[in-house]
C-alpha cells in the first residue's frame, strides 16, 4: 500500500515508486533510460527514488531474483531484472558511496551522475559480481 511504513534492518531510507504514468518527468526519464541502454522499457520496473538521509545505507545485496527466491518478482510480471540504472540526484556530504566488493569497486556519488550494470550474464544466471551496499550517509 503507497505510504505504508516498511521496517527493514538492511536498509535505512525513505523510498517511493514512480510509474511511467504518474508523470510526463518520470515517462521522459523512462525514455531516456531506455534511449540509453536499448533496453525495452515496457517490461521495466516502475523507478524507485530513495532518500538515504543521515546514517542512511543499504546492505551488499544483489538486484537480481538468487534461483532460490523463486516468487521475488512474481508481483511484477516482469521477470528477473536485467539490469540496473542508479542516479545520483544529490551528493551527501560525506559517505553515501556505492561500493561492489567483488569488483573492489567505489563510486562516491557526485550529483547529476548515472551508473548502469547488467545484473544479468548473457545465459540469465545472476552475476555474483554485482553485489553491491550502499555506504552510510
């Protein structure tokens, strides 16, 4: 339900859904992503925006459904996801970087940036490479 409050250990944000439909900003930036990555944005996930805020983060994890969470994504019909397009609205003062531990990888965010990775290999299995956290604000 839009507005519910979520309790998650894992993850310290505040986080809105925003359908292509909700707004002509949100279907252009639908448009962009898909003008950016040739991927059909008809099967794509409503955006997410999120606010991490003071000591806000989000644990390594994965974007992509793991073989044993077989009903991850089932609500959405859309299969598992493809890939993953991160915008950095704002640059935290300090902290808020993305780092991939696999890759020995950190992106501190500098605002107006954008990251794009497939979360997917070429046969559909789950690219173990692309566990990623969000660091503390």
């Amino acid at each position: 339900k839009t507005g519910e409050l979520e309790t998650a250990s894992y993850r310290v944000s505040k986080s809105a859904w925003l359908k292509h439909d909700d707004d002509e900003v949100v279907a252009r930036v639908n448009r962009r992503i898909g003008d950016m990555t040739n991927l059909n944005m008809d099967t794509a996930e409503d955006l997410q925006i999120a606010n991490y805020g003071l000591g806000g983060h989000y644990d390594p994890h994965y974007d992509f459904a793991r073989k044993e969470e077989t009903n991850a994504f089932k609500g959405l019909g859309t299969g598992n996801r493809i890939a993953t397009v991160l915008f950095y609205l704002e640059a935290p003062d300090a902290g808020g970087a993305t780092v991939f531990p696999e890759l020995r990888l950190t992106l501190v965010p500098t605002k107006n940036d954008c990251v794009f990775w497939y979360n997917l290999l070429k046969n559909g299995e789950g690219d173990l490479r692309t566990r990623h956290a969000a660091c503390p604000v």
